[in-house]
C-alpha cells in the first residue's frame, strides 16, 4: 500500500549471486525461467534489468502476487507473467522451464509442521515436473547445508556448483549462513 517493495530474502548479494551465474553460464536470455515463491518480485525484475525475457513468477500467496504486480508496474516491467500457484500442486501448464530459481521457498515449506517430509518430497517431484531435463535448479537456502540439500534432491538431480555466500566464524569454526547451490535435472 505504501509502495515499499519490502524486504529482498538473503539480501541483494542473493540475488546478484543468481544473474551472475546465469550470465557466466551464457544462458540465453530467451529461456524460460521460473521464480518459486516470487515474492515481491523484485528478483524477476532484476532479471529482466539483465535482459532476460522469458519471466514467471508463482507464489500462492494472492497477496504475495498483487505486491509482485505493483513492483512489476512500478518498474515499467509487463513482459513479467505472475500467478498464484501452489507449487505442490501444480497446475498442468507449469511446466517446460529451463532454469527454476529458489529463495527461501523450500525452507518455508520445510517449516510447515504438517507432514514436512511429504511436503518436501512433493516440492522435489513438482521440481522435476515443471523443470526441463537438463535444466538448472538454483536454490538459496538458509535452513539446510550442503549435504542436507544434496539428499533432499538426489533423486533426479545432480550438484553442478555450489555458490559462494557470507561465511562467519563462531567459536573457531568458519560456517556460512547461507547455502546456495546450483543442481541440474538429470533426463
């Protein structure tokens, strides 16, 4: 309502981090890219500032996606498409992408206190549903480390990169509050 954007998940690094990868990759600005949990938006927008023009952004929250709108308008960005869509259940035309980018959203629904595991594993098979074969998988995640994440999408999925994020040192021991990894959807 105030035209506040809100608050950018893991900050803007997260999402420089994401555009620098695809463009060290040469991914064709023209590929289909999905936002999982969009949010505000504001990652698809930076996308599309990149020149990427084939943008979807999903949340199932409609609030979620009338902010996302607003920030699309706001930044002069209508190429952008937006729909609220449960990603666990996902309607049959989400689907053909080539990259899928995460931000938090596994995370949340790793949190849901009803049948977390199940959720989790519906997420991984949603993932491969709507993600083309050989396509990229970029997760940022700030509840689950490394080999956490490497179990959660083994099937289906192998560890291309891991990402550079924050690390900190706490009682001798160096550690990253973050993770951020780059699987690829095996055929």
């Amino acid at each position: 309502d105030t035209g506040d954007a809100g608050e950018i998940w893991f900050g803007e690094e997260s999402m420089v981090r994401v555009i620098r990868w695809l463009e060290k990759q040469k991914v064709p600005h023209d590929s289909p890219v999905l936002d999982i949990g969009t949010g505000n938006g504001v990652l698809l927008v930076e996308l599309a500032k990149s020149g990427y023009t084939n943008l979807t952004g999903i949340d199932y929250s409609p609030s979620a996606i009338k902010l996302s709108e607003k920030v699309r308008e706001k930044e002069g960005m209508p190429n952008i498409k937006l729909q609220v869509e449960d990603f666990l259940a996902p309607s049959a035309d989400l689907s053909g992408f080539q990259i899928c980018i995460d931000k938090g959203t596994f995370d949340a629904i790793s949190l849901n206190p009803d049948n977390a595991v199940g959720k989790r594993k519906q997420y991984v098979r949603s993932l491969r549903n709507v993600l083309k074969p050989e396509g990229f998988f970029l997760i940022t995640s700030c509840n689950w480390t490394k080999e956490e994440l490497l179990e959660e999408f083994r099937e289906g999925f192998e560890i291309l990169e891991e990402l550079p994020t924050p690390k900190f040192c706490f009682g001798g021991r160096i550690g990253n509050s973050v993770t951020a990894l780059v699987f690829q959807r095996k055929e």
